[in-house]
C-alpha cells in the first residue's frame, strides 16, 4: 500500500508541475521599452544685445544688398542704424551707428 500511495502522489505531483509553471507564467509581465525623455532646453536672452552695420553685415547672407538701393525688404532699410539723441527722437539723425552694444 505504500508503494502505491508513494505511486499516486509521483503520478499527481509530476502531473501537477506543468500547472504551476503554466500559472507562473501567466503572472509574467514583460519589461516595458525604455522611452527616449527630451529635455527641454531654454535659451537665456543676453543681456548685451550688439547692433549697427558691422553686426547687421555679419549676419547677412548676401550683405553687399546692404547697400543696394533695390535690395528687398528683407534686408532692411538702414534706419535702425542711424544714431539719433534719445532726448529728442524727432531730431535729425546724427550718424551711423557702425559696432554698438545695448544693456
């Protein structure tokens, strides 16, 4: 009789592991992807902005329209460059601003 119920409980536990690992495998979850995160970078204006002819000239991608009189409008009209007194912004312009440094 031992040998039999030694038997039967062989028999029910080797029937019984394919179960178990079948459950334990249903409770697996896989490793989500890892998402790529961008940061967000945010630029600082300067406090010392450069402006004038030399710095417009600079920039340009074609700057002999600078001093084409039919050049687009694109390039500007050369009034931002002209120096003028800021106590009297009506005055005539006094001169040409060539390198100038705003804070």
């Amino acid at each position: 009789m031992k040998r039999f119920l030694t038997g039967v409980f062989l028999v029910a536990l080797a029937l019984s592991a394919p179960v178990a690992l079948r459950a334990q495998s249903e409770e697996f979850v896989a490793p989500k992807k890892k998402v790529k995160v961008e940061q967000k970078t945010t630029v600082k204006p300067s406090p010392v902005e450069l402006n004038g002819v030399v710095v417009q000239t600079y920039k340009a991608k074609k700057p002999l329209q600078m001093i084409n009189p039919l050049a687009p409008k694109e390039y500007g009209n050369g009034v931002q460059n002209l120096s003028r007194d800021p106590n009297d912004p009506r005055a005539d312009p006094q001169g040409f601003v060539l390198l100038g440094l705003q804070w």
